[in-house]
C-alpha cells in the first residue's frame, strides 16, 4: 500500500524527533517505508529524519533517507558503506549499443595483483589501497549497482554544463559501486556484538567507516579505467564522484545517509532505471533536507514483485533492449527481472520533487547507451575458451 503526502509534509508529531518527506502528492511513497522513518524517528538521540522523493522500505531502515543523531548508529547506514555514483568523460569515435556491449570486460572477475599485474587500469590506483582490502576491486557487485556508457541528452542548465566540460552527444560512463564486502565486513563486526544498538566508540567506526568510504572511490575509478581500455579509450578523472551509504560528523551530530547524496553545493548524478534518463544535478539542499539530495529513480517494487510481475510480462530479450535503443548486459535472468524498468519509480518525478523543493537545479539529463550489470553468457563463454590464467575465482 502507498501512500502521498503533500510537500514538505511532517509525519505525525507523537515521534520525538521531527520527519520530513519531500514528496508530492504525485510521488510514490510506500507505507511501510514512512513506517520505517516514524521507527527511525523513536530512535534515542534521533534529531530530525529527511526523507527523499526516492524513498523505499530497506532492511530495517528506509532507502533513500538522511537521519541526523546525537548516537552513531552503524545500521542506519548498512553495510554497503561507500556506495556512490560517480561520473566520467570519454570519448569513442562511435558509440555502436552492439559493437560496445561485446567489448565490456567481465566486471564480476576481481583485478589480481599477480595475475594482473600488467593490467594498465591499475594506473589509477595511487597508494596503498584502503583496509588492504583487495577483495572484489575493479568489481560492480550486485543489486542496482552498474556501469554505465551514456550520451549527454539534453543540456538544462548551460552554463553549469559548460563548467563541467558537457556538451549535448558527449559520452560519459557512469559507475554505481560501493565497497564490495569491506563495508558489510564493518557492519557485521558491529551487529554481531551490538545488534542495531549504537556504536560503542564512535571514533573507531569512523576509522574503518571512512577507509570503506575510500575504498568505494578508488573502486569506481579502477571500474572505470577497466572499461575506457577495453573500449579503446583513456580514462579520465571523474567529474561527480558522490557517495550515497555513509555517515559525516555535521554542525554537532552524527548525520546518517543511506541512499541520500550529500547536497551541499554538490553536482550529484541522480540515477534513473537502465531504460530510462538520469539526471545530473547541482545540489543545494539546506538543513531541513539534512543537507542531502536523493541518490536514484527508487524502488517502487520489491524484488520478489519485480520478478514475479516481469515474468509475466516481458521476455528476457524485451529486458536486454530498452525503450531508448540501449542495451543491457547481463547474464542473470532474475536480476535483468529484478532491475526492469517498471520496478522503479519515474526518475522524471523523483527529479520535480527536489526541483519543487528547492533542493537541486537540473544541468544535464543522460541517456543510456550500454547499461552493465554481469557478464553475459556469450561472452563469459568466450572468455572460458581463452582460458584464465591461474584461478581467478568470481567475487
């Protein structure tokens, strides 16, 4: 059941801290995620929970949130900590949806050390890598991670765009990923003797907090110079790079965000469903949003009714190629199910919502031209003939 709220409207006062959902009544907000920000809210030290037009139930706090808390608590933020968007310029003589989506190098197989050693896309990596977690780098993961070739649509704001070096039909890639076992690594140190307790020394969270944070960075960057060479290009330097799963110590309180980017005066790429626009923004969210934008289209179906519902009605190859002539690679059914477009809400809505209050100006709108989420089966077999060397297990 969902359910609309007019803009700016708080959830009801019995909660000691104040909500606030900036949605319009035209949004889709479901119950049970309002639910999860009045639970929220009850928390002790909780000061004031924003809740984004993105909204949607997560595993036991809501997606698409920003709490601020006088208490850390470690499960406000998950276990994907680090995960943001980033967003990179490259340029491709041509931009062939079925020539490119052949070349993407299989981004389920972690870069090794070793066996890798010649791979130039360790160029990126510039010291030691945080936590010395080399487990899952250069790797998307799963869920609504995903990388990401796009063309520059539309420019809404030109001079903004000029700033950022955009110009309508330029290519960019854009890199979903987050800190692929590091972050759920910290979180399960924490509930397995706390629970969803808070956070007994807040310092020493925040120490292993802030290298997963690094880690997801370094780790879209690394994705990134994977896929510029193996379509013939040089990586370049993001031009957004915003994490979404995190927590920053603000004006006094422990500011939480999961599936909230920050926006203070920030460019945040705001992902729509990989059949549909995304949308790049200037962000200036103020302190009744907790100085925080939303970060993507949102669900508006679980998983389980993505599957389900999709089964019936769509093949595996309307799901490969979208309504905007992109393509999507992706050997796993239930996840090409799972991601459809249908199962998110429209980007164009989310995109008014912030618009309409004042949250963020729009600069550039991007379409999808190759959308990544796990090898496909051709080229996983093509890849097996050629032989791996040495064992280069999955992550």
């Amino acid at each position: 059941m969902s359910q609309n709220h007019s803009p700016r409207e708080s959830l009801p006062s019995s909660t000691p801290a104040t909500v606030t959902v900036f949605a319009s009544p035209a949004s889709w907000i479901e119950s049970d995620a309002l639910a999860q920000c009045q639970q929220v809210a009850a928390l002790d030290g909780m000061v004031h929970v924003a809740a984004m037009p993105d909204l949607h139930p997560g595993k036991g706090a809501p997606i698409g949130a920003a709490m601020a808390s006088t208490v850390l608590y470690p499960f406000l933020v998950g276990s994907d900590i680090g995960s943001g968007i980033a967003v990179f310029p490259i340029k491709l003589k041509r931009a062939v949806p079925e020539r490119l989506a052949s070349r993407f190098p299989d981004l389920d197989r972690a870069l090794d050390p070793e066996q890798d050693a010649d791979d130039p896309a360790w160029g990126v990596v510039a010291g030691d890598v945080p936590a010395g977690h080399l487990d899952g780098l250069g790797t998307v993961g799963r869920g609504n991670h995903f990388v990401e070739l796009a063309r520059v649509d539309t420019l809404l704001d030109t001079s903004h765009a000029t700033r950022l070096g955009l110009n309508a039909g330029d290519l960019v890639l854009i890199v979903h990923s987050g800190s692929r076992g590091l972050g759920e690594r910290i979180l399960r140190a924490h509930t397995e003797v706390h629970g969803a307790g808070a956070a007994p020394d807040p310092a020493a969270y925040l120490t292993r907090h802030d290298e997963a944070v690094r880690w997801g960075s370094l780790n879209r960057r690394v994705l990134a110079a994977r896929v510029a060479y193996a379509l013939g290009a040089e990586p370049c330097e993001p031009i957004v790079d915003e994490c979404h799963n995190l927590v920053e110590v603000r004006d006094g309180v422990y500011l939480h965000r999961k599936g909230a980017a920050p926006g203070d005066g920030r460019d945040v790429l705001v992902a729509g469903s990989r059949g549909t626009a995304s949308y790049l923004v200037a962000a200036h969210a103020g302190p009744e949003a907790n100085h925080s934008v939303a970060h993507g289209a949102g669900r508006k179906m679980s998983r389980a009714d993505a599957l389900r519902r999709g089964r019936a009605k769509h093949t595996v190859e309307e799901l490969r190629r979208t309504p905007v002539g992109s393509l999507v690679v992706c050997g796993e059914r239930q996840l090409l199910f799972e991601e459809a477009p249908t199962a998110y809400k429209r980007i164009e809505q989310v995109i008014a919502d912030l618009v309409e209050h004042a949250l963020a100006t729009p600069v550039v709108s991007t379409i999808p031209v190759v959308t990544y989420k796990t090898p496909d089966l051709g080229s996983t077999a093509r890849s097996d003939r050629r032989g791996r060397r040495g064992s280069r297990g999955r992550s």
